[in-house]
C-alpha cells in the first residue's frame, strides 16, 4: 500500500528587502550593520517589521515633541516672534482660548467673538478638538493650553500609530516601506501643528481595507476621514477610473454608499441643529484669500497685485479639472492599469499644488501615498528635503514679518522657498507619471506584483481601454519563435 505524504502548506511569499534592492536604503543601513544577509533569518523574533516601523515612527514623533518643547516653555506665551524662531509653532494651544474651549462654548452651536464667528474645521476634527478640551482640567489659561496641546499630542500619537501600522500592511510584500512614513522628517515636525494626522490615520486605514478587497469597510474609513478633512473625497476620483477601466462597478458602488453614509452619519446632527456653525467650514474655505505657501500667494508678490479669493477659487478648480483629464488619461490609456496609489497620489498632490494655502503640516497628506506610490529612498528623501527647507522658511519668513527688527527671512527668501515646495512636488509626480506610462521601471511591480494594493482591482483583467492600451505597439507584442504551424490544417499544395 503506498505512504501517502502530507503536502507542505503554502508558504507566504518572501518580504521584499529595501537593503537589496535601494542603493539608498543599503547604505544607511551601515548605520545599523549594513544591508541583510543572504543567509539572514527573516521572520523571526519578536521584532517584526509592522513592529519595528510602528517603534520608528513613535520615536519619531516624541522627537518631533521635543522640538516642540521651546514654544511648550515660554515661546507660546510670551510674544510671536519667539515660536517662529524657534520653528516650534502650533494652531493647538492657540485655538483652546480663540475658538471657545477655554470658556467651555460648544464647537458650532455656541457663536464665537471676532471674526470668525464659528469653528472652522469639519465635524470629525471639531469633535476631536472637544474631547481633548473635556480631558484637559481646569486651571489658569496658560496651563490649559499647555495641557490642551500635550492632551492632543497624545492622541495624535494614536493616530501616528495607525498610520505606520496601516502603510506596512498595506502592501503584503513591502511592509519595510513603511519606514519610508516612520522616518519621514515631516512626521516628526509637522505633526503636531494641526489636527491633519486624523484625517491621514483614516485615509491609511481605508487604503488598507481596499487592500483587502474590503470596499465597504474602506467607504466608512474614507467617509469618516472626508468629515475630518476635504481631501480625502478626492481618492473615489481615481477609485472610479480604475474600476471603469476593470468593471468593479460593484466594488466601487459599495464604496461610495459606505462613504457617502458614514460622511452623514457625522455631520447630519450638526447640520440640522446647528446649520450656521457646519457652513463655517465650507464658507471659510471659499472666502479665504490666498494665504501662505500656494502659488497664488507667489503670483500676487511677485505682481504686486492682491488676487481675489473667487479669481484664485475659479483658477484652481480650472486647474482640478485639467488634473482630473490628466489622471483619466493615464488611467485609460497606460499600458498597464496604473496602481490605485499611484493614481491617488497624483490627484491629492495636484489639490495641494493648485490650493489657496499650503500649510507645514500639508505634507502629512502625501507621506503615505508617496511611500505608496514611489517606495524609493532617493526620491523620497530629496522631496522631503524639500519640505524641511520649507519648513523653516515660513516659520523664519513670519517671524521676519512679525518682529520690528526684521530678522529672519525676507519675502525673496519665502519666495525661493514657495518653489521649492512646489519644485520638489511636481518632481515626485513626474516620476510617478514615469512609472505609470513605463510600468517596467515601477520597483513595486518588478517582482511580478500586479496592485498590492489594489484590493479587487489586483490582478483582475480589463474591461475598458483607450489610445495605447486598446492599440499596443507592436514591439509590445509577444514573440512568435519559429514558422507558425496550423495543426489540423491540411498541408497546401
């Protein structure tokens, strides 16, 4: 009687290594012992790399806390000047006593003094705001900022947390990538300036559940994130395109429900009961002049006119829709469906290039979707180096502006900063582009992956193509070796 042998179970595949394939990646990692070895035991231990990343990335962020702690001292209190020289500046302590939490007012039923005569932030981050002012105690104003903003940034650590854990798992081969987010300077400066990291976390974690061909899950996520920030509805744009071009109209259309409801759910109370106070945000939006770090500031100094909020609302929608053309061209005419990242990453990056304000903490948006899209150490670090420059520009250009003695940066200075910032955008987009219309040069895919991050639109054929995609070249054909032969046909005389 034959033995019958029990097959081995599959096997996961291998986690791709960036010390083997970056030249960037193999030699920082001297710092740590060099790149891994051939013989090197991957997998073992406790450490695992979503471990390690997550570890990185609070390490991070308590960094980015310490530089923080000039302004947490005595440069919050005492003046403007100081909290701009010393690149510490944050909206958080500020906003306790300017948008009414100090006096225990209601965010958007409970009419503020000034100018703005609501809180201006979307539903999900002002209930945010309120649960960190019901945990901050009672005192003196100046220690309930300081306990307001240490409250935040403890919660913004949470949110830190998901992010790193929700990249490294997005893609089931390169959880290694996510270092590309942990590392981030941008991470560590910027991210406690403002509430983004929210609205960030909840975009991660929705990519990751459209990963794992969850739609409905990822529409609540995405619909959660869009009622914490507006730029998060921009990722169903390139969701649709794709699932055009591979007939996902089911997945896509669940998605959409998921979003659309959970978005309701959050806003729908405030909306019938405090109507005035939800407009706040809308309206501020679109009355807001052209502010710092857009292109549109940049137009108006270097021409001396003031642009007008509708002339700059006009053009960067005008823009938006040429992006959108753009991101539907690639999406129907690549020769290979572009990855979902790819795709999100370019329209997010688009909104920050054509919006009225560039705000520091901004970049929390793309970090994610350019470790997503383009996991390349090189071109990460030099957009990021970029940013930093940016970073200390406009803190420095402030405190030039704010200070009677006028140190600091002056509006040339700002300027040169201002393109900069959008320089080293366009530069990762252009190599996102690049890697779309030449998908053999696009290092995720080079191990044979199709859209790790795809979710249903992984590996699945397509359905609807235009241009070059419906009329390959003919180079891109197959090869054909040897003289053709009909079998069955019988032989012509």
């Amino acid at each position: 009687m034959p033995s019958l042998q029990k097959s081995s179970p599959p096997q996961d595949p291998p986690v791709v290594c960036p010390t083997r394939r970056d030249e960037v990646a193999a030699a920082g990692s001297e710092l740590i012992g060099g790149p891994i070895g051939r013989r090197a035991l991957l997998g073992a231990g406790q450490l695992t790399p979503v471990r390690v990343v997550v570890l990185v990335a609070l390490g991070m962020y308590a960094l980015g806390m310490v530089q923080k702690l000039p302004c947490y001292n005595w440069a919050w209190f005492r003046g403007s000047t100081s909290q701009y020289t010393h690149a510490c500046y944050s909206d958080i302590p500020h906003l306790f006593s300017g948008r009414g939490f100090a006096e225990g007012l209601v965010p958007y039923f409970d009419r503020l003094g000034g100018d703005i005569p609501f809180l201006e932030y979307p539903v999900l981050t002002g209930l945010f705001m309120q649960v960190a002012a019901w945990l901050t105690p009672s005192g003196d104003v100046t220690a309930q900022e300081r306990t307001y903003w240490i409250v935040n940034a403890g919660l913004l650590m949470v949110c830190a947390a998901v992010l790193a854990v929700c990249v490294a798992r997005t893609h089931r081969r390169r959880p290694w990538d996510g270092l590309l987010v942990a590392l981030a300077p941008a991470l560590a400066l910027t991210a406690t300036i403002n509430w983004d990291l929210l609205a960030v976390a909840l975009t991660a974690a929705a990519l990751l559940m459209w990963s794992r061909s969850r739609p409905l899950a990822f529409g609540v996520l995405l619909g959660l994130a869009t009622a914490a920030k507006f730029y998060p509805a921009l990722l169903l744009v390139p969701l649709l395109l794709l699932c055009w071009r591979a007939g996902k109209w089911r997945a896509f259309g669940t998605a959409l429900l998921g979003a659309a409801g959970a978005w309701l759910v959050v806003n729908l109370p405030v909306m019938v009961f405090a109507t005035e106070g939800w407009k706040q945000f809308y309206v501020f939006s679109t009355d807001r002049n052209v502010d710092f770090g857009s292109v549109w500031l940049l137009i108006s100094q270097l021409t001396g006119e003031q642009m007008r909020p509708e002339t700059a609302n006009y053009w960067a929608l005008f823009l938006m829709m040429l992006a959108v053309a753009g991101l539907a061209y690639l999406a129907f005419n690549a020769p290979r469906r572009p990855r979902l990242a790819q795709l999100v990453f370019l329209i997010v990056a688009a909104f920050v290039l054509v919006n009225k304000v560039y705000s520091p903490q901004y970049v929390l948006w793309l970090v994610p979707l350019a470790a997503l899209a383009r996991p390349r150490w090189r071109d990460f670090l030099v957009w990021q180096g970029c940013e930093v420059l940016y970073f200390l520009a406009i803190w420095f250009y402030l405190a030039y502006t704010s200070s009677g003695n006028k140190q600091g940066l002056p509006t040339d200075g700002y300027q040169f900063a201002i393109v900069l910032h959008l320089l080293g955008t366009l530069y990762l987009c252009a190599l996102v582009v690049r890697d779309i219309l030449a998908p053999d040069r696009d290092g995720v895919r080079r191990d044979g992956s199709d859209d790790p991050s795809g979710g249903v639109l992984d590996g699945a054929e397509d359905v609807f193509v235009l241009g070059r995609a419906a009329h390959p070249a003919r180079h891109a054909a197959p090869a054909v070796e040897g003289p053709r032969v009909d079998w069955g046909t019988p032989p012509r005389e």
